[in-house]
C-alpha cells in the first residue's frame, strides 16, 4: 500500500509543485493504514486477489488522510503533531492545508472512477458508498455532531456520534469492496455488521489510548480531548468501563465474522489488533 500511494503525484498543472508537495506530506507521513488494509482483506476474505481492489483502497486512504488534515486546523483540534511529524498546516500553512485535504479527497474520488477495475455499476456504487461515508451521512456530520454536541451527552449520542464521525468510514472500508466484487445475501450482512462494530472499537480503544498512551508512541499529543473538552467513552463512562465496552464492540465483531464464512482470518487479525494496539 505504501509503494502504492509513493507512486501517486498532484503536482499535474503547472504552479502546483508545492501543493502535491503538501498532499504528499500528509499521505505519506505513516500511520496504520487501517482502513485500506480492511479494504484489501475483505477481499481476500471474498477469495478475490487484494491487489485487484488496490485503488479504491487507495482512495479510501487519501479520504482519511483528508479528514486528519482539516481536524487538525486550528478552527477544529487545534493540534501540531500528527504521525510524529508536524501537522500539514504547522508545516505548510493554513491555507495550503485546507486545500491539500481539498485535494486528496478530489483526487481520491478521481483515482476510484479512472483506476478501479470492475462492473462500471459496481465502481459507481462503490464510489458512492465512500462519498455518502465521508459527507453529511458519515464522517462530515459526526464532525458536526462532535463540536456542537452539549455538554451532557448520553450513551446512545455518542456512540451515534462516533459511528458517523470515525465508524463510517472505517465501515466503507469493508463496504466499498462488498459492493465492488460481494456475492450479496447473508455473508455480506454479516461483513456488514463486522465492519460498523468494528469502527466503533475502534473509537472506544481510541479514546482510551487518549488517556493512557504516551506521545511519543501515539505520534500525537496524548490527552487532546480533554484539552478541548470533547466527550469521549472514557469521559463518559469512565476508563474502567470503556475498556469493558471495547472488549464487548471486539466480541460482538468477531462473533459476527463467525458467522459470515469464508476466508476471514486476517480480518479477525485486525480486530485483535485494533483491540488491543497501543498507538
């Protein structure tokens, strides 16, 4: 996936270098690629060859690295330290930040309908999944939710929250390839539902890492949501409790792998992981 995206350039138009340089900057900073490596292994989990998918989940990354980018402007979290590197806008500016994020996600939209092999119908749809995933319906809106939510936020608004902001995206990573090459009926509901428990761990384990990770580790300044007094699992229900319910969201996505057949060892793989990763 790396080798990959290195090979991507923006810079097409003239007067543009430092644009595709900021672009560059942020896609290539690191970071645990989670979301296109779950785009590849429900491939393989589908019996279909990773590499036949390689661009949408390309795409599905540049998308993320998008949202890093803009939540990380002063306007939003405010932060300085992204994948232990500057953020794009310490780095580059504001402005260029703005419209580098601008960028991924044009050119991952672009590089979705121009690279991706399959059904021209199945592209579309697959196209459209990551679209709906990113705007108002998903990672858009749960941005919204997050900073305008009050102060008291009951259990089912944030996890509404956090499905949208963080979980649908991550959930469009298994999606976005169900809809491209999936046999449809019950093993896709079940893949599914894999994919919207699993984004919502992934926010619990998140928001707990917030609390007890290191810097250094975390590749990002430990503590940020209490900085900014965001609600988090951790404020809401307490440490002890969020880690009981991360270990409940990872059974309940294992159990519905179980039921989905096929080749899903290396999903469950990612679950362990998200489950128990420390950055």
């Amino acid at each position: 996936m790396d080798a990959y995206l290195a090979d991507l350039s923006f810079g097409a138009e003239k007067g543009t270098a430092g644009l595709d340089e900021a672009m560059r900057y942020s896609l290539l900073a690191g970071g645990k690629r989670i979301r296109p490596v779950l785009a590849l292994a429900t491939a393989e989990a589908l019996g279909r060859d990773p590499d036949e998918v390689m661009p949408l989940a390309a795409a599905i990354e540049m998308v993320h690295t998008y949202s890093l980018i803009h939540d990380d402007l002063p306007a939003m979290d405010d932060d300085e330290l992204r994948r232990g590197k500057p953020t794009c806008h310490v780095a580059f500016g504001e402005d260029v930040a703005i419209l580098a994020g601008d960028g991924l996600f044009a050119e991952a939209l672009g590089l979705a309908l121009t690279c991706q092999q399959g059904d021209p119908v199945r592209v579309l749809a697959a196209a459209r999944e990551l679209t709906v995933a990113a705007g108002v319906g998903g990672m858009v809106g749960g941005q919204y939710l997050d900073v305008t939510a009050p102060e008291e936020l009951d259990p089912a608004g944030l996890r509404r929250l956090h499905e949208l902001k963080t979980g649908r995206l991550i959930a469009a990573a298994v999606g976005c390839v169900l809809l491209l090459c999936g046999p449809g009926g019950p093993a896709t509901l079940h893949l599914g539902r894999f994919a919207e428990e699993l984004g919502v761990l992934f926010q619990i384990v998140d928001d707990i890492l917030d609390v007890t990770g290191h810097e250094t580790e975390l590749g990002k300044p430990s503590g940020s949501d209490a900085r900014h007094g965001k609600r988090t699992y951790v404020s809401v229900f307490g440490l002890d409790r969020a880690r009981e319910l991360a270990n409940d969201s990872h059974a309940a996505a294992r159990a519905a792998l179980g039921q989905a057949g096929g080749s899903t060892e290396r999903l469950e793989q990612i679950a362990d992981y998200i489950l128990t990763r420390q950055t």
